[in-house]
C-alpha cells in the first residue's frame, strides 16, 4: 500500500510529494532498517524485491512520522494501535482524514468494537475503511487486483480513492464502513478454518464448504450486531473475493495449515515465529475477540463455525471438528 502511495503523490497535484512510513525499528544484518529503506528503498525484511520510489521516508518515531498530517493510513497488527494513539494526536494536523487498512476487531463490556471507531474516538477524526484482496507479496510484483474503500464522508472516500487507485490496484467505494471493516476482519477467521482442511488434506469441495459456511456466518454477524450494512458490499472486493483469495493464499491459512499438520503438537505462537518472520497472525486473534462477544451475548450455539475455529485453536477440540461439527 505505501508503494502505491508513494506513486501517486508524485502522480497528482492534490498530495505532498513526501510519503512518511512509521517503520518499528530493527536491526537487519546489522543496520537500522530504517536506514536500508531510505537508502535501498526497499523493506528487506518483510517485502524484499519491491522498491518504494524515493519520496517514501521511513521513520522510526511514531510522533514524527505523523507530524503535521492531513492524511494518515494505518495498516499495522491492531493490537498494537492502542499504545501509539496518544502521541499520533498530539502531533497530527488539526481536521486531519484517517484511513484503516487494520483487519481486527475489539470490545468492551457492551460488545463489539470496531477499530475504526477506537480511530474516530481516539483522534477526533472521520476514518474511512479500506479492506480487499490484497495479498501483499502479489501487490509487490503489481499483478491486477482490486480493493474496496468504505466512507462515511463521500469527500474524504474520493480522496482516499485518488492517492490509492492506479491501474493494477482498482478502487471502488461504498458508504457502508462497518460493513466493508468486518468483512476483512471476520474472514480471517474463515482462513484459519480453510488452513485446518489444507493441513487435514481435504480437497477443493470441502474447502468450499467451509468458505460458504464461513460467509453465512460473517453475514449473520454482521447483520446481529450492526443495522443498515449493506448486502451488496458482501459482492465487493471486501467481501467475498477477500474471503476466497485469504483461505487460498495468505499468513493465516498458511499458520493453520501448519498447525493442524503438526497435530496441535506446536502451539500456535511457536508456528507464527516459525513461518511469518516477525509478522503477526491476525484470525486466531479475531478468533479469540469473537468468541468472547458471542459468550457475552449467549450465541455461541448461533455461530457453530467461528466457535468451532475458536475452540480448535485454544482448547481440547479436535482438528476434526471443522468439518464434523453440525454446521
């Protein structure tokens, strides 16, 4: 996404030629990785091979990075938003447009929360919402793909559209945020289900059918907690073709793959250090928030499929529940 970004602000005259990245920093072969992406223009560590153009600036200071911004776009492991957030509103520019590319969710005593109202709250900002089928090691080598914005501001959507959308990553918007925030989150569940049927060896068919059950569920969802999503949105980018390539391709499928080969031998810490070189696992988090919602609300039974993912990866459950529970 910071690729693109970095592209069209040198594209269009509406944005600042500088694009400012908040890089955690870490030593990479004994240099700060913050120097080898200003120098190299390339993370080497996360996305080797794809070259950011060199008005991208990495930036090891969360404070600086946002200092002055009219624009900012988070895409980081929602579990980490929290901690930085006070220091993001201290230096942002007043009135500034947010968008969330976070795939997660949170709750509090009331239920759920979605991260981009802990963004609208937290910094008193409109946020817009971007979510698709955006496997990030086939964006790097620019293959066609597409994504969906979601705005609540039809201003702000357009705007985003403008610094995001060039010919081999298409935007389309819908004003529907809640609806296109939980369709990305909610199907890294449904990944994780997918991994488990790869890891057992199952085929295509049953693959399938535990991406059909997991949309019926993320509909329901989505519809229990949430009025006036729109039905049309689940046809988006965000929503069934998000679903499809992540249970094909993705960290999620992949770590779960893993752990059903293993047995439930490894835990499912020990797969994410192995396999995803620092990144983070995001659908067993998921897994984990949506299962405290539903026992809050006594709908357990309601969702068998998300509980079922839920208990393979946290309790006694066996593997073969995926595919023997009553659906």
């Amino acid at each position: 996404l910071t690729r693109i970004l970095g592209q069209n602000a040198l594209r269009h005259k509406e944005f600042d030629d500088e694009v400012r990245m908040y890089v955690y920093e870490e030593m990479v072969d004994g240099k700060k990785l913050t120097d080898i992406i200003n120098t190299e223009n390339e993370n080497v560590k996360y996305l080797k091979g794809a070259k950011f153009t060199p008005n991208v600036v990495a930036v090891p200071d969360i404070s600086e990075a946002v200092k002055g911004a009219t624009m900012i776009c988070f895409c980081l492991p929602h579990q980490f938003l929290k901690p930085i957030m006070p220091k993001i509103k201290e230096s942002v520019a007043p009135g500034a447009k947010c968008l969330s590319a976070i795939k997660g969710i949170d709750f509090d005593d009331n239920g759920v929360v979605l991260i981009s109202d802990l963004l609208r709250q937290g910094l008193n900002a409109d946020c817009s919402v971007l979510m698709g089928a955006n496997v990030a090691n086939e964006m790097a080598s620019d293959a066609f793909c597409e994504t969906t914005i979601g705005y609540k501001i039809k201003e702000n959507g357009d705007l985003f559209k403008l610094a995001f959308d060039c010919p081999s990553f298409k935007v389309g918007t819908v004003q529907d945020t809640v609806g296109v925030e939980l369709c990305g989150a909610l199907k890294n569940i449904v990944a994780i289900g997918a991994g488990f049927c790869d890891g057992l060896g199952y085929g295509g068919n049953t693959k399938a059918a535990i991406i059909r059950i997991g949309l019926k569920e993320m509909i329901k969802f989505c519809k229990t907690f949430y009025k006036g999503i729109d039905d049309d949105t689940f046809l988006e980018s965000c929503g069934v073709a998000d679903l499809i390539t992540t249970c094909f391709g993705g960290r999620n499928r992949k770590c779960a793959e893993a752990y059903a080969k293993h047995g439930k031998s490894k835990s499912l810490e020990e797969i994410e250090a192995e396999l995803l070189g620092g990144q983070k696992l995001q659908g067993t988090l998921t897994a984990k928030e949506v299962n405290h919602i539903l026992k809050m609300k006594g709908l357990e039974h309601e969702f068998p499929f998300f509980t079922t993912v839920y208990k393979i990866s946290y309790e006694d459950t066996p593997l073969s529940a995926i595919t023997e529970t009553p659906y």
